[in-house]
C-alpha cells in the first residue's frame, strides 16, 4: 500500500503543475549579466589627457629692403629740360644715382637724382645715412618731370639736385647748374628771404628755425651732420637770406 500511495503522489505533481519545476541551485548564485556590468562601473572613469594644441607662430612683419644705390651715366634724353648746350657742366659729366629712400608714408621708395660724377661718393654716402635714420623724404626725381620749371618742382615738395638754372636773384650759375647741390623737402625747407618771407604759400608755416614736422630740418641736427661729414654746408646757416632745403659742396 505505501509504495502504491508514493507513486500516485509524484505523478500529480508532475501533472498539476503544467510545468517541471525548476530545479534549485546549491551555492552561491552568479549575479545577473547586467549586474555585473554595473559592477564594473564602480570605479570612476580617468579622464582622457588632452592632446597639446599646437601654436601657431603669428608671420613677422617684413623688414624694409636695405639701403641700395646705383651710379650710372646718364643719357641726353634723360635731361631734355635740365641741361642745354652753354650749361657750366656737360651732360657727360653727370650721373643719374637711382637709390633707395625713406617716405613719408614710412615705406622705402626708390628715387633718382642727377648730381656730378666727382660727388657722387659723397651723395650716396650722406643718404645712406639718411635712409639708416629713416629721415622721410616726401619724394625723389628729375627736374625734369617738371619740365625744368624749379618753382613747380619745389611746390610739389620734390628733393632734386642737377638743374642747369641761375641762382636765385642772381645772373650767376647755381651750385645745381654743375650738379653739386641738393634740395631736400623744399615744403618743409623753404627758402627764407632776409625779411621772412617766401615764396611758396604751402611752405609759410615753416618758414621760421627752428621747427617741428616730418621732413624738418633743423640748425645742429642729424641731417645737417650727415652732410657736414662728407664737407657739404647747408644754406639754413647762411645770413640774411637761409635756404633750408639747400645743400652744396662748397657751401653756397
């Protein structure tokens, strides 16, 4: 009887439940997957070292082109107003130095003055300096772009020398008639006469020494030493009548 009763009891089981029990588990049972991937974020995550950012080195500023001067022969031509036949100098011996100088714009510019080929050493030495000091000069060329006319020339400011013309108020030939002159920023620099005029208007707010203002050029400055080192005097010391602008080998 007890067996028959045993045998009836594990059958019921089996189909009463509609399922087979589970069957459980001895020892410590394995978290779930996920569980386990949420243990292995208990420690914090190291932040990632940022990658060093290369600097970009900021372009220098391009340097102004060195000091450059060109002594050449210049051609009949090049003078169609400046020279004539009966000038106190030939043509031939004239030369056309092309050479660098300092604006106004504070920019290098390349200029041409006609001088006489005995002072030509002494020229590009003195605007050697003159471009190293970054003196401005408000331009540089032949008399003749304005046709020989010095008036013209000098009322466009330009710095000249070569120009076959008497001296001013005088039949004489000009230290420019044998090329051994120069006039720089003639605005800025004006020629003065004994009573304080000149005649340029643009120029009359310079008139009196000494002055301030690019292109300027004082008694004792760096100007009048650079020339008075190669032995050239300056017409600003002259009595009575001063010609600032004027520069000239043998001081008149």
């Amino acid at each position: 009887m007890k067996r028959t009763a045993a045998a009836f009891v594990v059958f019921a089981s089996v189909s009463c439940g509609g399922q087979a029990p589970v069957a459980s588990q001895e020892g410590p049972q394995q978290p779930p997957a996920d569980a386990q991937a949420a243990g292995a974020q208990t420690q914090p995550p190291v932040p990632a070292t940022p990658t060093p950012t290369a600097k970009t080195a900021s372009p220098k500023p391009a340097e102004p082109p060195r000091f450059s001067a060109k002594v050449a022969k210049v051609s009949r031509a090049r003078l169609p107003y400046s020279w004539k036949p009966g000038c106190p100098v030939s043509y031939q011996d004239l030369r056309l130095i092309t050479m660098t100088y300092w604006g106004f714009d504070d920019k290098a510019h390349t200029g041409e003055l006609v001088v006489r080929k005995t002072v030509t050493g002494d020229v590009v030495k003195v605007f050697g300096k003159l471009y190293a000091m970054r003196f401005p000069i408000k331009q540089m060329r032949l008399v003749d772009v304005y046709k020989g006319d010095d008036y013209d020339s000098i009322d466009a400011d330009n710095t000249s020398a070569f120009n076959c013309r008497a001296a001013t108020g005088s039949s004489n030939w000009s230290n420019h008639a044998f090329g051994e002159a120069i006039d720089i920023n003639p605005r800025e620099n004006p020629y003065v006469t004994a009573s304080g005029s000149t005649a340029h208007p643009n120029a009359k707010k310079f008139a009196k020494r000494p002055a301030k203002g690019e292109g300027v050029i004082n008694s004792g400055d760096r100007v009048v030493k650079a020339f008075a080192s190669v032995g050239w005097g300056w017409g600003g010391e002259w009595s009575g009548t001063r010609d600032y602008q004027h520069f000239s080998r043998n001081g008149r």
